[in-house]
C-alpha cells in the first residue's frame, strides 16, 4: 500500500525549480571565482547541449 504523503513536507514545482536554480548558480559562480571554468565558455556549452536535445526531440 502506498504510503500518503505529509503535506507539509511537499514543495511545489516553482520552489523545486527555484532552489535548483538557486544552486546550479552557486555552483558556476564558485567553479568561476576558482578559474576553473569561465562563465562564457559555460554559456557556449549550454547553448550547444540545448541545442542537441532541440535536435533529439524532432
């Protein structure tokens, strides 16, 4: 039997994409200030990724 869930404990789909969002950011902003990865280049990459799942969904 499935067990219900508390409510309380649910966040919705804007705050679970918010706080990802919220991490993802201090991420790159860490691995930018550590020189290990330029925000450009990120950018770059990101655009291509996007790019192919674009292309994967046709």
């Amino acid at each position: 039997m499935a067990t219900k869930l508390d409510p309380k404990e649910m966040v919705t789909f804007r705050d679970a994409l918010l706080s990802e969002m919220i991490q993802f950011e201090a991420l790159v902003n860490l691995l930018a200030r550590q020189g290990i990865i330029d925000k450009e280049e990120l950018l770059e990459e990101i655009k291509r990724v996007h790019a192919t799942v674009l292309k994967a969904e046709t």
